[in-house]
C-alpha cells in the first residue's frame, strides 16, 4: 500500500505531463501536416496553372499577409490582404488545404479574432480565384483551424502551466517527506539520559 501511494505520488504527475506534451505533439503535428504552405498550392496544369507566393510581415500586434496568386506565365493575378489581430490569445494563418472534392488545395486565410469577420477561403472557380467567406467554409476546415489555434497557440501555454504545477507538486511533495523524516527521527531517537 506505501508502495502504491509512492508511485501515484511520484509518477502520476510525471505520467499526466507525459500525457499532455505527446496529445499536444501529435496535434500540432497533425495540424502542419493538414494545412500546407501556400506555396504547395497549384490550380490547372501547364499554361493555364494558377500557383501562388505569400508575404508576411507584423506590426505590433497586427500580423499582415499578401496573397499573390500568379498565372503560369509569371503574370500576377489580383492580390488579396489579410491582417490578423495578435492580441488577447489572438493568432492567424494563411495556408492550403484540401478542403472540398477538387483535387486542388484551396487557400485558407484564417485568424481567431477574424474568424466570423474577414477570414476567407480561396478557391478554383472555372479556373478562376474566386473568394469565399470563411463562415461559408466547411465545418471540417472550421474544426482544423480552430484545432490549429488550439495547438499553436493555447496548448503551449497550458503546458508552461502545467510543468509549473508539477515543479510546485514535487517541491511541495518533497519538503512533506523532508518534514515527515524529520519528525519520525525525533520521535525514534532515545530520550535523553537523566543527569545525577
């Protein structure tokens, strides 16, 4: 039964963080592997081939992206902006991803705090950029981007939280032992011999 009690004690916090930093690496794995670079995405094939390019740059809390979207002989199409708000958890992203039956991978520009607002989808048309609202998107493309959020933005800070917890768990465990060992030594050690 002490034995028992050492090892949830001891290794159940380990085993719970262990827990959480591998569900939190598959997510945010899984999440990169499912939203691509822009650069990946191809609409049509040979001369007719849309392709894009993307720059991104911040200022303060305002992180902004150009989507160019480039026909196969170089010539650019019409570009498209999008700005995401960094603040209060705010986070954001342009990526492709296959989220209908086409085989092409469509362009999602996506921020937490512009989800219901100005985030997008870019999608082939008859061979055409056409812009379709995010609230309009699939609820599997909503899902991912939210999971995206979740792992890239959210889970980082929940595990800080929790290694802080378990370093305050074992210290907390540890003075206990140090107190416990203290009183059993006392109360083990012989009285003190009565003087003449």
């Amino acid at each position: 039964m002490k034995r028992a009690l050492k090892l949830v004690l001891l290794g159940g916090p380990l085993v719970l963080l262990a827990w959480l930093v591998l569900s939190w690496g598959f997510e945010y794995r899984r999440t990169d592997v499912l939203l691509v670079p822009v650069e990946k995405a191809a609409w049509g094939q040979g001369e007719a081939a849309i392709r894009f390019s993307l720059s991104e740059r911040q200022e303060g809390e305002t992180l902004r992206f150009r989507i160019e979207p480039r026909a196969a002989d170089g010539r650019a199409l019409e570009p498209r902006d999008f700005e995401v708000n960094l603040d209060t958890w705010g986070a954001g992203f342009v990526r492709a991803t296959q989220a209908d039956d086409d085989p092409e991978l469509e362009v999602v520009a996506w921020g937490h705090h512009e989800e219901d607002r100005t985030a997008f989808v870019l999608d082939s048309v008859d061979g055409q950029v056409t812009e379709i609202p995010f609230g309009l998107a699939r609820r599997q493309l909503q899902d991912l981007a939210r999971a995206w959020h979740q792992a890239h933005k959210v889970d980082p800070i929940g595990l800080v939280i929790s290694f802080v917890l378990a370093f305050g768990w074992y210290l907390a465990v540890g003075v206990a032992w140090a107190l416990y060992r203290a009183i059993r030594r006392k109360a083990a050690a012989p009285p003190p011999a009565a003087g003449p």
